[in-house]
C-alpha cells in the first residue's frame, strides 16, 4: 500500500514541476516576442505549453509502464517464493517435520530413542507389526491408521490420538499413555502391562471391559504411576 502511495506522490510532484515549466516557458516566450502582443505572442505560448504537456504525457506514460512492471515483477517473485518455499516434495516421508499419512510402513523400524516423531501424522498408515518401541510420539495422529502387531512397548504416547484404528496384536507394555485418545480396539491389544493411561480418553462402554483383563496392572517405569489407577479401575 505505502508503495503506492509513494508513486502516486512521486507522480503528482512531477506534474506541479511541469506545470511551473510550464507557465516560465509561457512568460519567455511572450517577452521574446514583444509583452502583450496577441498575435505574435500567442504562437509561441502555445506551442511550449503543447510540448510540456507532450513530455508530461510521456512522462506519466513512463510512470505507469513503470508502475505495471513493478507490479508484475512482485507477483513473479511471490510466485516464485510460493513455489520453492510454501510448497513441499511429494512422497517425502521423514525428516524436516514431513509426516506418513497414508503409508505403508509395514515392519518399519521407528524405535529410536534419540529421535522424535513428536507430532507427526500417521493417519490411516499401515503399519503391521511396525517397531515403535521406545519412540517419542507426543501428540501423533493414528487415525484409522492399521497398527496390527505393532510394538509400542515403552513408547511416549502422551496425547496421541488413536480413535478408530487397528490394533489387534499391538503391545502397550509400559507406555506413557496419559492424555491419549482410544477407541474400542483398545480391547484388542496384545497387552497393557506397566502403562500409564492417566487422563486418557477411552469410550465409556470400552473402559469397564478393559478393567476386566488381567494384563491391566504393574507400575510405569517412568512415571512410577499404577497402571489400574491410572484407568481409576476398582
């Protein structure tokens, strides 16, 4: 906005500078002629103003062509920022904050202690019998994801969402669950021996079935919290 405004200025100027040649190479002209004398004095007059206002037209022409081709070399550069910053490659799956949705990273191995996958997006991936052991995956997305015989054994689960997924065979064995989102497959895991669910999100009809198993007990060997406290079971 401030650029245009400072070319709209930049133009005015100049036209009150024309002008003001305008009106000295109209009193020149007439006392070389003779002062007021109409009909030699008129001529002269005339043809400077006339070629003042030429060169103010072809002054002003030149600002706008300038003006446009400002205009047309920010759009290109925003295009061009657009394209190399804003837009990603395709098919991309790790590192620089890429995620995996939709994968297949069927018996991949993500169990890394020194690296984190904290909030990245494994939505509706395949992942049977994929290695998540000991992972940070705070805040990650499994929605609809297929985690059959997954391992997430000692994994750092902490807000991960895991509504509507697959889980037939997984291992929770001392994850760190608090704060997390399951579903009813929940019911479905290998085992949740040593997990700490605190403030976990589970169905309410899932809840009374998972209290009933009797892999549901031990202490988190990180946060020391009981694994049946955690779900409030009785």
């Amino acid at each position: 906005f401030f650029f245009f405004v400072s070319v709209s200025a930049k133009m005015m100027s100049r036209s009150l500078r024309l002008a003001a040649a305008t009106a000295v190479a109209t009193c020149l002209a007439a006392s070389s002629a003779g002062a007021f004398q109409p009909v030699s004095s008129s001529a002269r007059p005339i043809t400077a103003l006339s070629a003042a206002q030429r060169n103010s037209n072809a002054n002003d022409e030149e600002d706008v062509s300038s003006l446009l081709g400002g205009v047309r070399g920010i759009a290109a550069a925003f295009a061009l920022f657009a394209m190399t910053t804003l837009s990603g490659p395709a098919g991309a799956v790790s590192g620089g904050g890429l995620d995996y949705a939709n994968l297949d990273i069927t018996g991949q191995d993500f169990s890394n202690e020194a690296k984190t996958y904290k909030g990245k997006d494994f939505s509706q991936v395949i992942a049977k019998g994929t290695n998540f052991a000991k992972s940070n995956l705070q805040g990650c997305r499994f929605y609809k994801a297929y985690l059959v015989n997954a391992d997430f054994s000692g994994a750092d689960l902490r807000g991960a969402a895991l509504e509507d997924t697959s889980m037939d065979g997984a291992s929770l064995k001392d994850t760190v669950a608090s704060g997390s989102y399951f579903g009813q497959s929940l019911l479905d895991v290998k085992t949740m021996e040593n997990a700490d669910f605190s403030d976990a999100q589970i169905p309410v009809k899932t809840l009374p079935l998972v209290c009933e198993r009797e892999d549901v007990k031990g202490t988190n060997p990180v946060t020391g919290v009981d694994t049946r406290e955690s779900l409030m079971c009785p």
